[in-house]
C-alpha cells in the first residue's frame, strides 16, 4: 500500500467545479476503532456536485472541503472494534466528501459489503436510493397510476423508471436524445419523449387528460411548470432536484404563487433529500442489489470512460452538458 493518496478538495466556493476543484495528496489515515479505510475503485459524478463546491452542502464552512458522495471500493485496514468487515471484502460507501478520493476512512456501519465493486452496486448509492425510496416511502399512489420521470435516462431516473414500471405504474419518461428514447424503451417506459422533438406540455395535455397521478421530477425550470400544470387530482410531484438552475442558480419568477395550482386540484409538492432517510439505507440497498443480481434492474453506465482524480471536472461537466446517459461513473486506482 501507498504512504499517500490523492482526493479532489474544493479550494473556493463555486458553482464553477472545474474552478473550485483542486487535487491535493495526503497521508492514507489508519482507521479508527469502529472505522475501515476503503480503497476506492470507482466514485460516482451526481448533478448537485455543483451544489457541494458552491457550499449549499455546508453553508458556513470554509474551504477547503472535500468532494464526491458514492464510491465503490476494498476494505484494505479495520478498526479494532469492527466485526463484519475484513480486510478484502468489497463493499459501496456514500458520505459527503467520500467519493472523489482514491482512499477513504469511513465509519463502518457507512460501508455496505457486496459481492463485487462495480460500477452498477456503485449506482445504487445515490441514484438507486433516491428512487426507491422516493417512490416506495414518500410517494402516495395505487398500482395503475400513471407516474412521470424527468432526466429519466439519467443516473435516477433510470431507476425511477424501472421501480415505477415493477410497481404496475404506467411510466412516462422524458429526455433529451433518440438514443435516450431507446434506452427507455429498452427499460419498459410506455411513453418515452424526446423533448428536443416534441413539446412535452403538449403531448401530456393530448395524451393524458386526466393527468399524472406522481411525478418525479429532477429538471427544473420550465419543465416544472409543466409538471405541476399536468397534475391530476390528488396528484403528487417529488421534487428531488432542478439540475436545469445549478450552475446559474435559481431563477425568479413572477407569476400567482404556486397554491394557486394545487388547492383546485388537492394536488401536492413534496421535497425530497436523501440524506434525510439514512433510516431505510440499508433495507432498500439489500432489495436493489437482489434485484441487480436476479438481472430484474438494468443499471445503464455512460459509456464515456473518465479514469484518476484528475479526469473528474470532466466528468461533472459531460454530466451537466445533458449528453450522459445513465449513471455516470469515475474510474480510480484498483478498478
Ligand atoms: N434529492 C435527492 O436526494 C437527490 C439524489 C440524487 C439525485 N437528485 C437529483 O436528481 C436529478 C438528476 O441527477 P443525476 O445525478 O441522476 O443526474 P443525471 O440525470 O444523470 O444527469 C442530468 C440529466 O438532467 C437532464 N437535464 C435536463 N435539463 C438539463 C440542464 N439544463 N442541464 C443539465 N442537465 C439537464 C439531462 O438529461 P435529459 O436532457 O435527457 O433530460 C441530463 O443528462 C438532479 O436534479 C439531482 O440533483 C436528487
């Protein structure tokens, strides 16, 4: 094992992650009693990385602070007081500051072991959790319901897609290339839209006059809008994120305040923040991965391979240029 590693600080606070990012090499910590040190294979790149160098994440905390949230990796050093972790063993971790670094000291109920660490148990992290446990312990809705997912052939969204579908949902799924189209089609989606080739509010007001019962929405902005206006009665929107206002921040509107969409239709918004429900981490993670094994959840990974701390700015922005497909994914030492 090295003396040293290398992880991704933000030096400044700043929306900009290219310009916030900077590599710095320190000593690999022995663990503590009830800590491992993992050695990082692969970390995941998640929209609101953005948000953590603009320091939403801590507000009030200087720089530097550390980057990256999920990574997959081998347990290489155990605390004294550790019983169900052994040097070798794979397992997925996520702690704010935790992915982007090529070794991690974490606390050992935050490691969860698995068979091997791959990209697609990486996945499950952030973006499968996100939407399972969005979908199944937030969201109020019968098997025929009809569910919409924006950014749906993205890292979440893929599996908002597919949990939606397995629930008995009808599933409409939008994005923003033909390729992402037959993605979604592969994945089960009944009504995947492109909305570079058709206008989304059209498509839901001629296609689904009743509305949409749930929504999972990550976009933002203007496709929002058009979420809530498609809201059916008692119909429900997650709002999990608006990836659309991350890098400019949010944009004001001046337009009648936002009840006067829902009480007409006893609609609702409701917020959601994984970080909130650590309590159902473990639960959902064991039924993600037995249907990852059981080939019952496609886990699509971008294609575009980013290898090294270094490659890891280029990562978040081929995220944010809305090219990526699937989950995307940083290769570190190891894999
Ligand atoms: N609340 C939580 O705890 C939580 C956890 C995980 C993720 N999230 C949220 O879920 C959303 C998706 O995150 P992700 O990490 O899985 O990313 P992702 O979906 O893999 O990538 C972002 C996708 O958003 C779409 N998009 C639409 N308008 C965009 C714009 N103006 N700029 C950039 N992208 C745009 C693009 O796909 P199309 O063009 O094909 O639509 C793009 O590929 C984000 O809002 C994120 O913050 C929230």
């Amino acid at each position: 094992m090295p003396d040293t590693y290398k992880k991704l600080v933000a030096t400044q606070r700043s929306p900009d992650f290219r310009a916030a990012a900077e590599v710095v090499e320190e000593p690999i910590p022995e663990p503590g009693p009830h800590e491992v040190v993992v050695r990082n294979w692969y970390a995941g790149v998640n929209a609101t990385d953005v948000n953590i160098t603009a320091g939403r994440y801590a507000p009030g905390a200087e720089p530097p602070f550390d980057l990256g949230a999920e990574a997959a990796g081998e347990v290489v050093a155990v605390g004294r007081d550790v019983k169900h972790l052994q040097a070798g063993d794979a397992v997925v971790t996520s702690t704010l500051g935790g992915g982007y670094r090529e070794y991690n000291c974490v606390r050992a109920s935050n490691a969860y072991k698995v068979s091997e660490p791959t990209p697609e148990a990486l996945s499950i992290m952030v973006s499968g959790l996100t939407a399972s446990i969005a979908l199944q312990e937030v969201a109020d809705v019968e098997p025929d319901d009809v569910v919409l997912v924006t950014a749906a052939a993205g890292g979440t969204g893929q599996y908002a897609v597919q949990l939606a579908k397995r629930n008995g949902h009808h599933v409409i799924g939008t994005c923003g290339t033909d390729e992402k189209v037959a993605l979604l089609n592969d994945l089960g989606c009944d009504r995947p839209i492109n909305y570079r080739e058709e206008d989304v509010r059209a498509v839901l007001e001629r296609e689904y006059p009743d509305g949409v019962d749930l929504v999972y929405e990550g976009v933002g902005g203007k496709l929002f809008d058009t979420c809530v206006d498609a809201l059916a009665v008692h119909g429900q929107l997650l709002t999990i994120g608006y990836v659309s206002e991350y890098v400019d921040g949010p944009k004001p509107v001046t337009r009648p305040r936002i009840y006067t969409k829902l009480l007409g239709k006893s609609a609702s918004i409701h917020g959601f923040f994984l970080p909130q429900f650590a309590m159902y981490f473990g639960e959902h993670l064991r039924h993600l991965m037995e249907l990852l094994h059981r080939d019952d959840l496609h886990v699509a990974i971008d294609e575009r391979t980013f290898r090294g701390i270094e490659s890891i700015p280029d990562a978040v922005e081929h995220l944010h240029s809305g090219q990526s497909q699937g989950k995307v994914v940083v290769q570190l030492n190891g894999a």
